[in-house]
C-alpha cells in the first residue's frame, strides 16, 4: 500500500519547463549561443549550475549565470505560472485519500517556494529543494532523503516524475514511478493507485 507520494516539481505540478528554459537561454545567451531543442534534448531537468558546468563554463562565470538566471525565473514566475484544474484536483483527492505527499525539486529552493505558491498547491508534508541535497537529480539522493524524513522505505512510495532526469533518480531508488508527460496527465497519479490498491487486494 503506497504511503507517501514524492511529486517532482517542474513539468508535473507546474508548467515551468519553458519558463526555466527561457530564462536559462536568457541568462546564457550573452556568453554562447543555445537552441531551445539542444536545451531540451541534454539539459532539460538539471540543476542551472550542473549544466552550465556541462556547457563547459569556469566557476567565476557559472556563478555570474546563474545568479542572472535566477533573478530572470523569479520575475516570470508570477507572470507565467497559474494553477492547473487537473492538478489541483488530484491533489485534493490525494488529500481525501489521506496520503501524505512531499515535492522534491532541481530547483533552488526559494525557486521551489514560489512556484508551489503560484501554483495553488497546499499540503505538502515538506519540500526538497537541490539545496538540501549534495548531488541533485539524476542521483537518487533527494528521494532517498525525502523517504528517510518520512520515515519510509521504496516499497511505501510512489514518486511521479517526467523528465529523463528525474525518471533516471526515480528509477534508481528501486521505488514505484508513475511517468506523466506533463501537469496535465497527472491524472495518471490516481490511476495508477487505483492499480496498485487492486494488486495488493488480488495477492
């Protein structure tokens, strides 16, 4: 029986994907030149620092980036992110079915604050954000952590996620994932409980 849902952030309870790539893109743009597909296809879903290290950026002007792109999100997300009916909605529902939920995000975390704060999502027992861990996703870590806080094991979770990224961290706990395309397929989430409850009722 699933005890505690673990929810990624970006792409599963908001729709911020475009809004961290353009502000990424923003913030990058004066020092080298990005498409949006390269970001989405070897970027999407890491932390700002961990790819600029992969675009082989130095130290100094890492941290010059990404204090740049940070600022940039801050100012899009209350412009851009709005609640979404289908998440709020199965968010009451995980409520109502009395199971605890945590986000665990790559995000930093007043990044993380806001965007649960636009988003309208309440509830949450805590949340993680890449702050709270040494190495962010794709390791496990931050959902290792967020078991360990709740007192749980992999077999008690169900972690929802979308991102190759987040998917590789998911995976790598041993834990059940429910894969969503987006904010909008988390209906899914339910679903895939309701599957789970009849596995354990037919054993």
């Amino acid at each position: 029986m699933i005890k505690a849902i673990l929810f990624d952030l970006d792409g599963v309870l908001v729709d911020a994907v475009k809004l961290h790539e353009k502000a990424f893109l923003e913030a990058v743009r004066p020092h080298k030149e990005i498409s949006e597909e390269y970001h989405m296809q070897n970027l999407n879903g890491l932390p700002t620092k961990k790819k600029l290290e992969k675009l082989g950026f130095y130290k100094d002007l890492i941290e010059e980036i990404n204090a740049k792109k940070q600022e940039i999100t801050f100012q899009l997300i209350p412009k851009h992110i709005k609640p979404i009916p289908e998440v709020l909605a199965v968010i009451e529902e995980v409520k109502n079915r009395e199971i605890p939920f945590c986000v665990c995000s790559n995000s930093i975390r007043k990044s993380t604050e806001l965007l649960v704060e636009h988003a309208g999502v309440s509830g949450a027992v805590f949340l993680l954000s890449n702050q709270e861990v040494i190495n962010p996703k794709p390791s496990p870590e931050m959902y290792l952590k967020a078991m360990e806080r709740l007192g749980l094991t992999k077999e008690d979770v169900l972690i929802v996620e979308d991102s190759p990224v987040g998917l590789e961290a998911a995976r790598a706990t041993g834990a059940k994932v429910c894969q969503i395309a987006n904010p909008y397929d988390i209906e899914k989430v339910l679903k895939t409980l309701d599957e789970l409850e009849k596995e354990i009722i037919q054993k």
